[in-house]
C-alpha cells in the first residue's frame, strides 16, 4: 500500500513539475516575443527617421554623409546616448530574440542546407570583422590626428571614400560593422551547434 502511495505522490509531482515548467517556458517565449516586437519597432522608427532626415538633407544640399544623422541625434534629451547606439544594441537584442523563438526550427533544415548557411555566415563574418577593424582603425585615426592638431572631434567625422558626393561616418560603421559581426558569430555558433548534435544523435 504504501509502494502504491508512493508511486502517485511521485506521478503527482512530476505532472506538477511538468507543468511549471511548461508554464515557465510559456513566460519566456512572451518575454522575448516582446522584446522581439519592441526592437523591431525600434530599428523601424530609426531607420525611418535617418531616411527622411538624410533624403531632406540632401535635397537640400545635393550631398548626405551616411550615418552622420544616427550619430549626431541623441534620445530623448541631448548628453544621452546616441541613435546609432540605440540602432546597434536593437538589432542585437532582437536577432537574439529570433534565434531563441525560432531555435527548433534548425532542427528541421537538411544537414546539406545547414553547410550552405554555415558557409553563408562564416563569409558574412568574416567581412564584419574586417569592416569593423577597419572603420575602427579609420576612426582611432582621425582622432589622433585632431588631438594632435589640439582638437576634440570624436563624432562629427566623415570619409570621403569611395565617392566623395556620399561620404560615410566611421562612428556609425564602426558601430553598425560590430553589431553584424556578433549576429554572424552567434548565427555560426548555433549552425555549428545544431550540426555537431546531430553527428551525435
């Protein structure tokens, strides 16, 4: 008898332990299904505003530096942070989001599939990386030469390369480059992942 009860209290717990757990995993989807919707409502209303800011601008002008208007804007109230930094720790956030709602669903792509987006995501990688090394080098430079010079001008830089009528902000590639290259290196490791589970299996 007591075999018996015992065998229902352990039946009983694990259903309870189930269901938390479930539950648990039901609140976390929300979470990042919010999270999710909240950064893509932020890149939208960045990307829409830095659009109509730069076309104005060079309507006006004939000539836009791109990035400079993520860069010099800074949200809600000037000495916070800067637009673009808002644009690089969104686009983060919400490719993590996506990898953590839509992870299983790696589990479903044929293992051929699987090394064509590894190769995909390695070369995006590995691109970002240099990108990023070199807007960063670019940016450190301009720097020294103004501290040299006795000037203080970290943001409102621009290189006139490879078209002089579209000049780009190193702030803002140095930047945008770094978020790319860690949602290649973190879409690698899941690929990479996801392909050694299966060997295993």
């Amino acid at each position: 008898m007591n075999f018996i009860i015992k065998i229902i209290k352990l039946g009983v717990s694990n259903i309870m332990r189930s269901s938390l757990q479930k539950n648990d995993e039901k609140r976390a989807r929300t979470i990042f299904l919010v999270v999710f919707y909240f950064c893509a409502t932020t890149m939208f209303l960045i990307t829409f505003y830095s659009l109509y800011v730069s076309i104005e601008e060079y309507l006006s002008t004939g000539k836009v530096v791109i990035g400079e208007v993520l860069v010099n804007t800074e949200f809600p109230f000037p000495g916070l942070a800067k637009l673009v930094t808002y644009l690089m720790i969104v686009t983060v956030v919400g490719w993590y989001c996506v990898t953590k709602l839509g992870a299983d669903k790696v589990n479903t792509i044929s293992e051929s599939l699987k090394s064509i987006f590894q190769l995909i995501v390695l070369a995006i990688m590995v691109i970002s990386l240099y990108e990023f090394i070199y807007n960063f080098v670019i940016w450190n430079s301009f720097i020294t030469v103004d501290a040299i010079n006795g000037i203080i001008r970290l943001d409102d830089i621009n290189v006139p390369y490879p078209n002089p009528n579209t000049p780009w902000n190193p702030v803002f590639a140095t930047k945008m480059s770094l978020s790319a290259l860690l949602i290649s290196a973190h879409g690698f490791y899941i690929i990479s992942r996801h392909k050694s589970q299966d060997k295993i299996i």
